[in-house]
C-alpha cells in the first residue's frame, strides 16, 4: 500500500530527532534563532512518542476485551507492550544519533 507523502512529511515533521536536527542547524546557521522558544517544541516531539504507544495501546484493548481477557490481565499485558514499544522507540532514536 502507498503512503500519502504527506502523512510520511508530518511524521517525519514530528520525529524527536527532525526536530533536534532542525534546532541545531537554526542554532549554527541563523543569526535570529530563539532557543527557548524553540526548547517547547522541542519538549512537544517529545510527547508524541508517548501518544503513539497510548494510541496503540488503545488498539491493543479493544483486541483484548474481545478476547474476552479480565481486566487485570489486559492491565499486566498492555503494560508489558508499553514498556517494549518505548525501548524500541528510544533505541531507534539513539542508533539515528549514532549514525547522523
């Protein structure tokens, strides 16, 4: 399936990385460039990598509650799946730093 170009831009546009590198190169290349206002978009990329794995929990959920599991075990599982998607998430972050 083809993605729109424009979906791949906006996530790209919201990649923690994106938004260091363009903080940098402002940083290095204009003259005018204000840092702490651009420190609270900064945070925001941030907080996006936590709602990526609320929205795919939420998926997950609506799986499991038709799995017919209790709520204790979707609670254990739905943990256990946040925990994972954030190291991968900051592993992948990490690797692009290493690598440029």
């Amino acid at each position: 399936m083809e993605e729109n170009p424009g979906y791949v831009i906006q996530n790209w546009m919201r990649n923690r990385n994106t938004v260091r590198f363009l903080g940098l190169w402002e940083h290095f290349h204009n003259p005018d460039f204000k840092y702490l206002e651009f420190e609270a978009i900064e945070r925001e990329a941030g907080i996006n990598r936590e709602l990526i794995v609320l929205i795919n929990l939420e998926s997950m959920n609506a799986e499991l509650i038709k799995l017919g599991l209790s709520r204790a075990e979707r609670a254990i599982r739905l943990n256990k799946m946040a925990i994972e998607q954030l190291l991968v998430l900051n592993e992948s972050d990490e690797r692009k730093l290493q690598h440029g």
